[in-house]
C-alpha cells in the first residue's frame, strides 16, 4: 500500500456549548484585533461572539451572500484591512466562512470559523469568487480555518430544509473524497462515516429538529465531509455546482443535493470501490438510487427547474463545465454531461 495523506494544522473544538469557548481561542491565535463576520441569521450569536470579544472585536460585518460577489469581497477585504485586523472570526454557514477565507486570501490572517449549517467548507483550503458570471475557485492554504468550533446548540433553529440541503452538500464532500484523484485510506474513512454519520443524523433531525443529539450526529457529519475533501480533489458533481451556482445564480446548497445523485450515476463504472463504499454507508447497493431516494424521504427539491434552472441554459451550462473540467473518474464529455443535467432537470431517479 502506498498513498500520500497530508494532514493540515487544524484545531477542533466540538461539543454543544462550544461558543462559549470562542474568546479563549482567539486569544489562543494570539489575535488582538478581530474581524467578525456573521450572516443575517445568525446575528444574535454574532452578538453573544462579539460580546465575548470584547476589545479584541475590531470590525464587524453582517451581510454576507452565495458564491462570495466579487462586490462583498472587496468591500471586506477594505473593513479588514482599515481596522487593522489580524484575524477572522466567521459565524454562520458557507456564506459567512467563504467570505471570510477571501479577506484571508487577501491578508493572510487566520480564521476562526463557527459553522450553523452543515456544508463542511470550514474543514477545507478550497476559496470560491463570483465575477463577471462565473465563479473562481482555488486552494490555498491561508484559507484554511485555523479553528473550527462546532457547537451543535447554533443549528438547532435551522429549517429542515435547510439542514437536508445543507447536508447533503456535505455529503457530495464525501462522496468526490472517495474517488478524488489524490485520495487516500485516511480520506475514505473519513468519507464513509461521514456518509453514515448525515444520513443518520439527518432523518433524526426531520423527526426531532430540536434535539441535541440529532443535529450533534448531523454536525459531526459535516465536520468529516470537509475533512475527507481536504485530503481529496473536486471531481465532475463540485465542477456543475460551481457553474450552477456562479454563472446561473442558483441556490449552493440546493444544487448540490439536486446534482449529487446524477454525478455519482454517471461515475458509477468508472469508481466501483467508491460506489459499494457509499452503498455500504447507505444500506444500499444502488449508491445513486439510495441518495435520491434518502432525499426524496427528508423533502427536498429534486428537480434542477423548481430552483430556478431554465431548460434553455442546460447546453451553455454543459459548455461550461466540459470547457474546463475538474479530474473525475469518467471521462468528462459534453453530450454525457448534457444528459446528466437534463435527468437533474427533470428530477429523474437515476437508472440502476
């Protein structure tokens, strides 16, 4: 056996009541002037972070949006820089954490990131910026939360729909980690008990939305998605998501779960020890049929056109993501990507 797992500086602090130990660990950083950043929902947790700042609360920033608009960026890239700010602490969910990792792009500080959904981008060193209609993405280091504090008391008031969507973006972070071209032993554990871990959590949550348990399961989840990504690359599902989302405005979450059945279809021959991995994880020996239908049972839009997507864009969407593809087990072509998108579209299940 032979494999190259490279293990980022991290620090993870998990457990309901986490928040409370945010002060400490800015502190910990060594960061006396910090920018926080807290999405629209979460302003009152923002209140309590800023609160436990105290002094070291030097700017704040509370609108944050999808895909990170170019606008927003340098807007916070010019509050952090003239308050002087050596770190980032970003409450919310990949909205707030992706700002945060462009302001960090920019400056190279370091962030401390609270996730309240369960997209897992806290976890991972990949940044995305939307300009001029497309969406940008990279992986740098700097971006990299240097703490991630993961208190599942944040996520308790979030929608359902909100949290299955979430979730399954995660999820689609597991899944591309397991047949990812640098991906390792370590990152297939990680990325299968992830699988296991949302899947659980999640129908917990439909059934019980407040309970600690539940959302702490579904959170756990999420931190191992981002993590199994990190040690990975992005194939063909995160690579349709980006141009959903950038060049057609669709919702980021939403698209992922949407998407995430027909990519693991269309890499099923091409990634057979991934696809027995997540029907094992699933219960299941239909890896792509167990994921629409586990979407399906939590409520989720299932079709591309009830978010938005126009059928006349399905051809330029295609161009998009064949003109420069990410590495993916099948080869990336067009017409199979056209295909692809239609079936997601329609809300088709998947063949077996």
């Amino acid at each position: 056996m032979r494999f190259v797992h490279e293990f980022a500086p991290a620090r993870v602090v998990f457990g309901a009541g986490a928040v409370g130990a945010v002060g400490e660990e800015v502190a910990r950083l060594g960061a006396n002037r910090a920018l926080l950043i807290a999405s629209p929902s979460q302003a009152a947790a923002g209140d309590v972070i800023a609160a436990a700042l105290g002094d070291r609360a030097a700017a704040r920033i509370g609108e944050t949006a999808s895909h990170v608009p170019a606008e927003q960026a340098t807007t916070a890239r010019r509050i952090a820089a003239e308050a002087r700010c050596d770190a980032i602490v970003a409450v919310g969910g990949g909205s707030a954490i992706g700002l945060a990792k462009i302001v960090a792009l920019a400056h190279a500080i370091p962030i401390l990131a609270v996730p309240t959904t369960y997209s897992g981008s806290e976890m991972t060193s990949f940044w995305g910026l939307t300009e001029g209609g497309a969406k940008v993405t990279g992986r740098d280091p700097r971006v990299k939360p240097r703490t991630v504090v993961y208190d599942p008391a944040l996520t308790v008031t979030l929608p359902v729909p909100v949290s299955a969507a979430s979730g399954l973006n995660a999820m689609a972070h597991a899944v591309e980690a397991l047949y990812g071209r640098t991906t390792s032993p370590v990152s297939a554990l990680m990325a299968e008990d992830c699988i296991r871990a949302l899947a659980s959590g999640l129908r917990r949550v439909a059934r019980a939305p407040a309970q600690l348990d539940a959302r702490a399961e579904a959170l756990y989840g999420a931190f191992l998605g981002g993590a199994a990504l990190e040690g990975a690359v992005m194939g063909l599902h995160h690579k349709l998501c980006h141009v959903l989302g950038g060049s057609f405005n669709l919702p980021h979450a939403q698209t992922h779960s949407i998407v995430l059945p027909h990519a693991v279809r269309y890499n099923r021959d091409a990634a057979k020890d991934a696809m027995a991995r997540i029907g094992r994880a699933l219960g299941a020996s239909d890896a792509a049929g167990a994921l629409y239908d586990l979407e399906a049972k939590l409520g989720l839009e299932m079709k591309l056109s009830g978010i938005g997507m126009k059928e006349s864009d399905l051809a330029h969407a295609a161009r998009i993501a064949t003109g420069s593809p990410y590495p993916n087990p099948a080869p990336v072509t067009y017409d199979a990507v056209l295909a692809l998108l239609r079936e997601a579209y329609e809300g088709r299940r998947p063949a077996p």
